[in-house]
C-alpha cells in the first residue's frame, strides 16, 4: 500500500498535507510512504526530514503509483487522470464548487475523502480539518488585526500615564471566532462576543468576554446557524451599532452553511466607527461579513482599516500542516487495518466523509449540483 503526498500548486499555499512525524506513524500501519519533492519546504520540512520516505521529482509518476493520494486543496482534475482507477484520494474538495473535478473523480473510480465533510460529531473531533484549521485561523486574525492598529491591547501604566486596554469585538463565535477571543483576552483587551446561536453565551463568558444578547435566536440544523429573517437583522443592527461604535478592533467570522457570508456590518456603522479601528473580516472569501471587504486586500473605507483574508492558516503553515496531517491520519487508522485498506461504507465518518465512491457521488448535496 503505497500512499503519497503531492505538493500544492495553488498561489499562496504553503501547507503540506503530510509532515515528517506523520510518515512515520503511516509506516507503522504497514504503508509505504513517497512525498512530491520539495511539498514540505513552505512549512519548514525539507525533504530530508521525512525519513524512509521515496522523494519523486515528477507529480504525474508519484500519483500514478499511489492507493492514496493526500492533498491540502481540490487538486486538478487532470491529476485524477493519472491516478489508479479505485485509489483514495484525501484532500479538502468542495465539491459543489470544483463539478468538474468531482466528475472526473467519479468517472475514474475514485473513493474521494472530502476533508470540509467530517461530520461535526465528537468521535470525528480528532479528525476535524475545519476546526484545527480555523482555530488557528482565529489566533492569527487577531494577531494580523492588532499590528494594523495604532493603539495596543492592553492597559499600560508608563510613566506619563495609563494607556487604556482597547476593545474588541468578536463576531461569530464558532471555532475560530471563540479562539480571536481567546487570543485578544490573552494579549490584554477588554472583549466582546456575539452569535446568532444564544448557546455561545457561556462559552464566550469562560473566556473572559462579554457576550452582547440581541435577543435573537438563530439555531437551525445540526447545531448551526440559519439565515436571519429582515426583523430579525433590524433587531440585530439597533443593538450592535453601539457596540461597533465602541470598538477598536473587530473580527468577524460568520458563516451559514452553503450560503454567502451573512451581513454584519454595513457602511452607516462603518462611518460611525472611531478612527483608526480595524476590522479583520474572516468572512471575506465567502462574499465578506462587512460592506466593502473585498477578499485579499486591506482597505480604508473612513474611519476603518478593513481587511480581508484569505487562507490565514497558510500562513501559520508549519502548525496547520501538522493538525491537518494529523487530521488526516486519524482518517487513515480508520481505513487502513493490518496494512490492507478496508472502507466500512456502514460506519457514519466514512459515509458522511465520501463524495465520491465506485462511480457514482455518494454525498447528495454534492450530487445535487454536479448531475
Ligand atoms: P462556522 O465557521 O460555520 O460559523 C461561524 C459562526 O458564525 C457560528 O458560530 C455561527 O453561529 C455564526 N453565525 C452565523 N450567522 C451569524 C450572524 N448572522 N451573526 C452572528 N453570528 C453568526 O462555525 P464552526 O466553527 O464551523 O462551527 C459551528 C457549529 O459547529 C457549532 O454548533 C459548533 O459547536 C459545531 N462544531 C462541532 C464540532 C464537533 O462536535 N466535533 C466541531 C466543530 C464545530
């Protein structure tokens, strides 16, 4: 069983999908292991780190051998070309987005293993790409905030007086959003959370933060956010605006399943900010959670820095790569028994996780779009 990790080919992505301790534990399932050469350089593992591992020049051949083939991003659906009919391929997919690629997965046989679909169940937890990966993604928005603004975090008592701790607001208190908390309590800022889904309130309180109550309640399936309905956004707005008003830094990371980035914050609450607030807007590749964020630039937009991220954990990429890669090997013990492959199609992880398998899609949002 031969298992093999390429490099990634998209602009701005430094992570690897397999790091050096990660190729060994995959040997001690009874795997052999081949690496695309130079795939770890962005995340500081150099080829000679990754011991009894096959270093192959050419991408086309290292596919070409492989039963299972990992990837960080969608790769191209030319490579599914040279892929063994019936491999594995594991990698975040998208599916909706990339039809042509999930065609070609499912034309050649390929059981594909889309990371974004690990269901949120705790068993799965150590197999979470999302979450590890947006985890970080909170940490280093924060970080990416606070060096754009010309004030710091904490209070600070000098000897000209006492600089006040400045204020943040989280937006959205998923992993990443009660991880921005986290890390903007850590470095000494007075801060706020807020979500749709009232059960955030006593996380958001056991990281030190206030939590701003709207009075809106928008859980829908699966423990996730719905679509607010127009009452209830004018709701939100008359009880936000203050505390947007109010902040020195924001960050925002709403998301609702399958839909655009929802709303947050719009241009009359932007134009009543102070000036030289920051907003790092997580939302930005999903259409943006603020009005002006454009994906990948750093605006002023009045009184209001307003920058729009994307990929930040490729940013972090020697962490990120490892909790993917780890990720990824909680997936492999799953399916890999005795040194020989075994997919249970009855076990909830492997079912939920497959979109495509033996021909056909198997994942029916996905199949839905693409057929
Ligand atoms: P996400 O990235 O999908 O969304 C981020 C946050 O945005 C969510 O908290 C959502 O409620 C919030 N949001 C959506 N619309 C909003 C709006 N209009 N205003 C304010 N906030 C809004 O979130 P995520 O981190 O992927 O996780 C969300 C859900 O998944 C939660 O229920 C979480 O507990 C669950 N989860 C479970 C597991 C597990 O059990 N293994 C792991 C991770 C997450």
């Amino acid at each position: 069983l031969t298992i093999a990790a390429i490099r990634e080919k998209d602009e701005g992505e430094r992570r690897v999908a397999l790091v050096p301790v990660v190729a060994e534990r995959i040997k001690r399932l009874g795997a052999s292991v081949a690496l695309e050469a130079g795939a770890g350089l962005t995340s500081y593992f150099p080829d000679a780190t990754y011991k009894d591992t096959s270093i192959v020049e050419d991408e086309k051949s290292l596919v070409a051998s492989a039963d299972i083939v990992l990837a960080v991003n969608p790769p191209s659906p030319d490579l599914v070309q040279v892929m063994k009919p019936g491999a594995i391929l594991i990698s975040f997919i998208y599916g909706r987005t990339h039809p042509d690629l999930v065609k070609a997965l499912r034309d050649k046989k390929i059981s594909c293993f889309a990371m974004e679909q690990i269901p949120r169940i705790s068993r799965a937890q150590a197999m979470d790409a999302l979450s590890s990966q947006a985890t970080l993604a909170g940490y280093y928005a924060v970080l990416l905030g606070t060096v754009h603004m010309p004030k710091i975090l904490p209070m600070m008592t000098t000897a000209v007086g006492s600089l006040r701790a400045a204020q943040v607001l989280v937006m959205g208190l998923g992993v990443a959003g009660l991880q921005a908390l986290a890390t903007a309590h850590r470095l000494g800022a007075v801060t706020e959370g807020y979500d749709v889904r009232p059960e955030t309130k006593d996380e958001a309180h056991s990281l030190g933060a206030k939590f701003v109550d709207t009075g809106v309640d928008a859980t829908g399936q699966g423990g996730y956010a719905r679509e607010l309905t127009d009452a209830e956004k004018a709701k939100v707005k008359s009880v936000l605006s203050d505390h947007i008003a109010r902040a020195d830094l924001i960050v925002t990371t709403a998301a609702v399943p399958g839909r655009r980035a929802p709303r947050l914050i719009d241009a009359d609450q932007i134009a009543r900010m102070k000036p030289g607030s920051v907003i790092v807007d997580m939302g930005a590749e999903g259409g943006g959670n603020c009005e002006g964020t454009k994906a990948g630039e750093t605006l002023q937009v009045g009184p209001t820095l307003i920058i729009g991220p994307t990929n930040l954990p490729s940013y972090l990429s020697e962490q990120a790569s490892e909790l993917y890669s780890k990720n990824i090997l909680n997936l492999l013990e799953q399916i890999i028994k005795d040194g020989k492959l075994t997919l249970d199609l009855t076990d909830e992880v492997i079912a939920k996780t497959l979109v495509t398998h033996d021909g056909k899609i198997t994942n029916d949002g996905v199949r839905a779009v693409v057929e």
